[in-house]
C-alpha cells in the first residue's frame, strides 16, 4: 500500500503547502472565471428602464420664462416626480435665438423624450412644427390658437394642451385712465418677429381705441434696440407708456424704466415683475402658477390621459403690483382704495438703476 493510500485508510489527507498554491496560470485562470461569471450573472439581468423624460424649451432668460419654468417643475415634484429620480428634465435655453428655438426643438424629438413644454409663443411653433405625435404641454403662451395649437380650448390638435397667458390688456389700459382720466395718447414698444408681440399690440390697439385712447407703436428687433426705440416714443408726444409683454422686451425692461423716470413719464407694465424693473403698476398673472397649472396637465398625461381631451386652461385672477418708489419719480399717486385692493406693493427703484 502506497503512502497515499494509508493515509486515505486513516481518514484524513495531508498536502504540501506548495501543493495548495495555485500556479500562475491556475490563478489567471480563476479569475477569468469569476469575471465571466459576473459578466453572464449582470446580462441576466433585466435592464434598468427608462426615466420618462421632459423637454422644456425656454425661449430666453426672462423673468416669465424663468418663473413659469420653476412653477411646473415644482408641481411635479409635489406630485413625487423628481428631476433625476422619478423623470429626468431636460432644459434648452434658445438665449432669444429664434433658428436655436426651432434647432432644440428637432433635437428633443430626435432625443425620443417623452413630453415637450415650450415656453412662450416662439417655442409653441417650434414644437408643433418639430413633432405632431409627442404630447405637447405649453405654458406662458398669449394665444396658442394664433400659433396653430387649435381653435378653440375644447377643438385642439391631438397631442396638445397647456395654460394660455393671453394678458389682460383691456383691464389695464382701463386702470390707467382711470387714473389719469386725461390722457390722450399711450406709447408701447413691440417685437414683430414674435406673434405673440404683434397680438398683444394689435389688442392693446383696439382697447385702448375702445376708451377713445390712441395707441402709438415703435417697433424694435432685438434686446439692444430697447433704450433708443423707448427714447423715440417719449419724442412721439405720449402721455404715458403701458409696455405690453413680449419676450425680448422682457429682457430689457430696466431700459424702459430708466427712460420713463429720466422724462417723468408713467409706466404700467404687462407683467407684474415689471414693477420690479421700473414700472409704477402692472396688472397681470402669477407666472408661476402659469407653470404650476402645466404641471398638473403634463401630470395627467404621463398618468396615461390623452392630450386631445384635456381643455386648454386660461388664466382668470388678475392680480395688481405697485410700486411707490417708481411711481413718485414717474408723477402718479394712487388713491388709497387701490393701494388697499393690490396684491403687492413695494417701496424700492431697481437694483440696476
């Protein structure tokens, strides 16, 4: 009986220690195992899925776009869907570019996101012209049937809904002549590459025609042009400037303000931040809740409810922002009853004043 064999009969078995080391090429050898392993168990499996994902298209960095964009992400999230966790959201900044507005548009559908929301009129066209298939779900948008989005809140494109921004133009030139029973002729600027602009001048023309007012128009093409064009309607002879809000104009608004003080001329903005940046008044909507009231509708969609039966929604609380400060320098004192019905008033000049 051999060595081996004896210790077998005794029970137990005893090796070298050097017999127990694996070789170089045996070591080699178990590793590629374990990481074939690994590598069979992770294709097993099942693929993490996709987060549903939302592109936002913002036409440019003004106050509106910015305030309606942090309004909707807020209403989801209070729904439980966080950016990164539950949906992913994407956010596209055109910087007031209008081929960039249409180019992000393309590239969310070639993205294969989920859902569009364009904010402002530019960025409604851009997407109904990009996709007629992925739900759209605009916001801060004056009239979405101009921009083809449908003709009426019930009658609509398939894969469209969202909350229209039209402002409220006849009740603020009623306010101001209200307040200044005298005036004659009202100055505005306006952008006429942005349909949104030409509605709301077109509007402002006809309402203020209505309270035997006189619209007078200065048209401009970019950010830059604000501060000349606002010096050329003070020459115009106006009496008072009420800015309707439009999206290049509401990058440059400071420029505006800082004329109507330097002429001791009124001005009534068209967005309630516009108190914020000169205006002595404004009458308009909470551009939060604009994005708030988005965001329930896109959360309807992605819960699986079709575009198509969903109304589009408007605005109905008008809301009034004063500014004292403003409002000294630009000549207006308002009666205590209206300080008492506004919403905000505030006692401070710009910060870039």
């Amino acid at each position: 009986m051999g060595w081996w064999e004896g210790l077998v009969s005794e029970g137990f078995f005893l090796y070298d220690i050097q017999d127990l080391l694996p070789t170089r090429f045996m070591r080699k050898s178990i590793w590629g195992f374990v990481a074939l392993s690994l590598l069979l168990l992770h294709g097993c499996q099942s693929p993490q899925p996709e987060l549903y994902t939302i592109g936002i298209l913002q036409v440019n960095d003004a106050s509106t776009m910015t305030e309606t964009r942090r309004g909707f992400v807020d209403s989801l999230a209070e729904e439980g869907l966080v950016d990164g966790r539950e949906i992913r959201i994407l956010v596209e900044n055109a910087r007031g570019q209008i081929p960039e507005i249409w180019r992000i548009a393309e590239s969310f559908v070639a993205r294969r996101v989920d859902m569009i929301v364009p904010l402002s009129t530019p960025s409604l066209q851009a997407a109904l012209h990009a996709t007629s298939d992925i739900p759209i779900v605009f916001a801060s948008v004056a009239n979405p049937y101009l921009a083809g989005a449908g003709v009426s809140a019930e009658d609509h494109l398939r894969n469209v809904s969202g909350v229209s921004s039209e402002g409220p133009i006849a009740q603020s030139l009623a306010f101001i002549k209200s307040l200044m029973p005298g005036i004659k002729r009202v100055g505005t600027l306006w952008t006429p590459s942005e349909l949104n602009s030409l509605f709301y001048k077109d509007k402002a023309r006809e309402e203020a025609g209505a309270l035997g007012l006189e619209l007078i128009a200065v048209p401009i093409a970019n950010a830059s042009d604000v501060l000349l064009s606002a010096q050329i309607l003070i020459n115009k002879k106006i009496d008072v400037i009420y800015q309707i809000s439009d999206n290049t104009i509401n990058q440059a608004f400071q420029a505006v303000g800082r004329v109507a003080v330097d002429n001791e001329i009124p001005l009534f903005g068209g967005a309630l931040f516009h108190t914020e940046l000169g205006a002595c008044a404004a009458l308009g909507w909470d551009f939060y809740d604009i994005g708030h009231r988005a965001g329930k509708i896109a959360l309807r969609i992605k819960n699986s409810e079709s575009p198509e039966n969903i109304p589009f929604q408007h605005m109905d609380r008008v809301m009034l922002h004063i500014n004292l400060k403003m409002a000294e320098k630009q000549g207006i004192v308002f009666p205590e009853e209206v300080l008492n019905n506004a919403d905000k008033v505030i006692d401070s000049e710009p910060s870039l004043f």
